[in-house]
C-alpha cells in the first residue's frame, strides 16, 4: 500500500479531512470508474512510511467518514465496502479503507456539485458535461432527445416508415403509431408544424437520420494493410466507406461490406498465407451490438477497421450502467430500449431480445477454433482470427 500512488481509481486522505470535504472524492470515484479512498495516509510517497501514517485512534472516530457514501452524497452511492486496517508499526493509526464501485447513477454531493475522477484529481461537471455523463451512464437515454427539425407529419411520409409498418405489420396511420409507441414529443409544438420527433424514431424510420440529426450515426469500414496495434494513415487501403439510412438496413449493410472486404484479406502464418475467416453470425451480433447500445450523445460514427490479421469494431461510449467487461455476459442492459424493442418488431430482426448476441458470437468464435472476442470496456470490440 505504502509503494502506491494516488491515480484515476486510488486516492489518499490524512484522518484530519472533513466529511463534507471527502464527499467529494467519494462522489468523483462513483461517477467515473470507481477505486479505492485510504483514510489515514498521506499522499507523499517521498516522507518516510512512519511519517505517512495519520489515521484514527479507534474505529468509533471513523464513524462519520464510513456513513458518507450513504449520508452526505445524493442519491447514496450502492454497495460501498469499508473495512479497517492496522499497521503493526503504526498500531495507533488506524486506516479507513473505502471501496467506491463504479455507480449506474449520476451522484452529487451535499451541496449539489457533480464531480468526477481524471486521473489523480476531482473535476467539477456543470451543465452540458453532467448531461453527457447521465447519458454515458445509460441513465438517460440520448434516444429520448427530441430532434429539433424532425416533425411527426414528415416522418410519416418517410419511404422507409411505409415499408417498417408493411413488415410489422398495422393498421395504425403512421402518426398515430409514433404517438402510440411514445415516440413524439408533444410538449412546446408548433400547431400547424406537429410534435417533434424522439432521436430513437428519427434513427429507427427516417430515409437518411445521418442527415437529419445533429449527432453522427453512421458506420464507417475502413480496411488497414497492417497486423500492428497502433494506426497508422500509411496503412489505409483505399477509402473508408460509410454506410447510413436507417438503423435496421445500416446493420445489414454494415454487416455485408465487413465481409465483402475481408474475403480479400490474407495474413502470413508459418511462412504461408491463409484467408481472414470469421464466423458471419460473430460479424452480425457484434456490429447488431454496436448500433444498437452506442451512445448515440456522442459525435462520433461506429469504425469498423479490418486489419491483417483482426477485426475491430468500435462503438462511440462506454459500457452503460452497471455492465463491466467482466460481467457483459451475464447481465443485461440495453441504453437504447425504444431502438431494441421496435427493430425486434421486425419479422426477421437482427436482434433477438432476449441478451443471447455476445453469447452467439462467442460460441460461434469458439466452434470455429478461434479466439474469443476481446472488449476494452471502452466501446472497442477485437474479434481476431488467431
């Protein structure tokens, strides 16, 4: 503990700190990634680890500091853990060790500021930035934005809104399904112009949303000629190609560029060459996975880079709420509900619904011979052909 250094998910805080000021900490660990608080040791890893040592006399003195989570930040941050630790070279000093966990929720602290962990300091959020952390956590959904020049009469009249309630099918008028299915927003309208459309209806049935809508959802394959971690413009063969219209024909298409430029991909292995193969269901559920969880808040198209001897797929946004790279198989989360249930109308969806995708993938990856799929927990998925 003592060769440690205060960074993004580890903090140290002498006992003399105030409740109200350690809130603070408690509140940026929760926000961001979680970590750890040691109360009771100075932060100077230079001094001498005796001098270091400023802790509690007894656990009664710790009270107030083990309540905080639950006490003085707003809403209290879930499943903190707390346990005490004695130094036998500093028995009179006892530290506090707190376990934040990484929180589906947005927290403040008692006097309502937001603060967040970067690297080894607390930053204040305030307006637009707390908005993108609440959508980041899945808290809220950028699917429920309105869009400000989408109107429920135009999307009506949408060739691909015709064709979505021909497959369905209804007997709904197109406006009244949109209304029926929660995807107007009728507060503040103009009469003669109708309600204005939610970003998930205007993703889910407008002809061409790239075009309509202020933030980027496009799919972008690009081919590299290169097996090396980093990336280089060198490597670029040809022309990326952006796939756009709606989210249902996006993924078919996403999914069918990736293999049409991968059956021409070929990696070196003991002196011969051998085609880059991947299961086309592992291809499918991983993009399907991507377009529909992506945060959609962010300004950034889905990239699907073919490399040598890999494929990546990277999805703009971290993992929503409480899924983490260790449990993204067992639990299920979807940031986007209005998207995944209404593609999953479709009479041969590309989404089941029921949180079996990634499972697919990694079987199919499994009965293939290969690799599993590696996630970074940063939106990036690595299929590779190893």
């Amino acid at each position: 503990m003592l060769r440690r250094e205060e960074s993004h998910f580890l903090d140290f805080k002498r006992a003399i700190i105030t409740p109200g000021k350690l809130q603070e900490t408690v509140t940026a660990l929760a926000n961001a990634d979680g970590g750890e608080i040691i109360i009771g040791l100075d932060d100077d890893i230079r001094r001498s680890p005796i001098d270091r040592f400023h802790g509690f006399p007894n656990p009664e003195h710790a009270n107030n500091y083990v309540s905080i989570p639950d006490i003085l930040v707003d809403p209290p941050v879930p499943a903190v853990s707390a346990e005490f630790i004695v130094c036998p070279t500093a028995p009179s000093h006892l530290l506090l060790h707190l376990l934040i966990p990484k929180s589906p929720m947005v927290h403040y602290t008692s006097d309502k500021t937001c603060f967040i962990r970067k690297g080894a300091q607390n930053l204040v959020l305030k307006g637009k930035a707390i908005e993108r952390l609440i959508f980041s956590k899945g808290q809220r959904s950028y699917e429920d934005v309105p869009a400000e020049t989408v109107r429920a009469k135009e999307l009506a009249e949408s060739d691909y809104m015709r064709k979505y309630l021909h497959l369905v099918p209804t007997a709904q008028p197109a406006e009244v399904f949109l209304k029926k299915q929660r995807l107007t927003h009728e507060e503040g309208q103009v009469h003669f112009l109708g309600p204005q459309i939610l970003t998930a209806g205007v993703l889910l049935f407008d002809d061409t949303p790239q075009a309509s809508l202020p933030t980027k959802c496009a799919v972008k394959v690009t081919r590299l000629e290169t097996a090396e971690e980093e990336y280089k413009r060198d490597y670029l063969k040809g022309t990326p190609r952006t796939i756009e219209g709606p989210l249902q024909l996006v993924i078919e298409r996403a999914r069918e560029t990736a293999l049409q430029v991968m059956a021409a991909v070929t990696y070196k292995v003991g002196g011969h060459y051998e085609a880059l193969r991947y299961p086309p269901v592992a291809i499918h559920e991983i993009i399907t996975n991507a377009v529909l969880h992506r945060d959609y808040a962010i300004k950034d198209d889905i990239h699907i880079n073919i490399y040598d001897n890999r494929i990546e797929v990277i999805s703009p946004g971290k993992l929503p709420g409480h899924i983490t790279v260790e449990n993204i198989l067992q639990e299920r989360y979807a940031r986007n509900p209005k998207i995944v249930r209404l593609l999953n109308k479709l009479p041969d969806p590309p989404n089941k619904d029921i949180g079996e995708g990634l499972d697919t993938a990694f079987r199919s990856m499994r009965d293939a011979r290969l690799k599993p799929p590696v996630h970074r927990g940063d939106g990036q998925w690595r299929p590779r052909c190893s």
